[in-house]
C-alpha cells in the first residue's frame, strides 16, 4: 500500500471494545464546532474486535500478539494518511512506547493527557479507576507520580466490583450497575481523594450513560477534545 502524502486523517485504533471506539468518535463529533460536514475531522476508525485482551495478556505476560497486532494495526493508519493516532483502550497504553516506534505519526497518549488535566485542575490525591491490567502495569501510576500527584488504587474487593462493570456489564452491552458504581465512589470519597480517573473506556462508557459528579476525570472525554485540536478545530463545549 503507498504512503499518502496528505495527513488530514485522525486514525482511531479501535475496538477495544467496539462500543468505547464509537462513544469516542461520536464526542469527537460532539464537541467540535461545525457547521457542517467539511468542518468536522476526517477520520479513519479501525475497529480491530479480534485484538487479543490485553489485560489478559499483561497479567500473563504473553503480550506478543498484542504487541505485534497493535504495531501492525498503527501502521495501517499511517498508511492510510493518518496524521495522528488516537488508541480509545487505556490498557493498550501500556505497549505506547512500541507503537509509537514503528511509525512516524504522533501517538497520543491518553492516560498522561488525562494526568495533564488532573494537574492543571490541582489534583492531590487521585483514584484510578482501571482494569487489572492497566493497574498492575502503572500505567497511570507512572504519569501521576511525574506529575506529583498521590495515586491510589482500589483495594481488592473494590477492584472486583470495577471490573465487574467493565467485563461483566459495559463490555456485555449493558449500562453498567449504579448500585456498584455506589461503593465504588464511597470508597474513594472514604479514601481521602479529591480526584478520580476514568482508566477504562468502558467506565467512559457509564459515565456516558449515567453521568458522574465532576471530581471524575475522564480520559477519554480528553482525548476526544485532543483529537479535536490536534487538526486545528475549535471546541464545542457540551
């Protein structure tokens, strides 16, 4: 396939799952101040559904086939014209390095975007709300701590109950359990933070579809802004 010359493309490196890569591109359209179709981003969505998980595979340590099929699928936006690439699965973030390597386009980086706005906010203490995998990597606990901020993570059996919404309900194709989400903030709020990220595009997912108190940062909510004004568009604040 020929290199395209014209990079006004963003490349979302999706499904991961397929319904966190639509949310995104539906707030890209969201929150871009258009008029009209010209006025939007070009866009090149991968919805890559057979990704290996990539939980699984950090917690495993058999990341090869993750590593080698995200690598393989940001090069096939690159070819595609793609002037940045944009990965709505903050797990994947932990294979960044790699990905960013192997082509010549940007790669953003949404945990430390997120970490970014956290810190021009004032955040102290901030929850990070993942799965399993994304905590056991420190994905975010590596970006907050270079921005000087306290992290913390759930204890276990909060932990179970944040990724029961994601494996269990969001990725099932259900809303997500308020009832969970509950303890899940009691226990936060009991834990001294004055700040929580969203760490999973399916928690982005929830907040979508029940809203949460604004002390949540949600990471990909930045990331849709970023893609946004990567490609020189004005914001719509919605």
């Amino acid at each position: 396939m020929m290199q395209a010359e014209n990079r006004d493309k963003l490349g979302i490196l999706g499904g991961m799952g397929p319904q966190a890569t639509q949310v995104l591109y539906q707030w890209i359209l969201d929150r871009t101040d258009a008029d009209s179709d010209q006025e939007h981003v070009p866009a090149v969505i991968l919805s890559d559904t057979l990704m290996p998980d990539r939980t699984e595979a950090i917690l495993s340590g058999n990341t090869d086939g993750v590593r080698s099929r995200l690598i393989e699928d940001a090069k096939l936006l690159e070819s595609c014209g793609c002037g940045c690439i944009a990965i709505p699965c903050n797990t994947s973030h932990y294979f960044w390095d790699d990905i960013q390597a192997s082509v010549d386009i940007p790669v953003l980086h949404m945990p430390r975007m997120a970490v970014e706005v956290l810190k021009a906010q004032g955040a102290k203490k901030t929850a990070i709300l993942a799965t399993d995998g994304t905590i056991s990597a420190g994905v975010f606990h590596r970006e907050l701590a270079a921005a000087g901020i306290e992290a913390w993570a759930p204890p276990a059996d909060i932990q179970k109950t944040v990724m029961s919404i994601i494996y269990d309900e969001i990725k099932a194709g259900e809303k997500g359990s308020r009832s969970k989400f509950a303890r899940i903030d009691r226990a936060i709020r009991e834990a001294g933070c004055d700040s929580a990220v969203l760490g999973c595009t399916e928690l982005s997912v929830y907040r979508g579809n029940h809203g949460l108190p604004e002390m949540y940062c949600d990471a990909m909510e930045v990331l849709a802004e970023r893609c946004i004004s990567f490609f020189g568009r004005k914001l719509k604040r919605v």
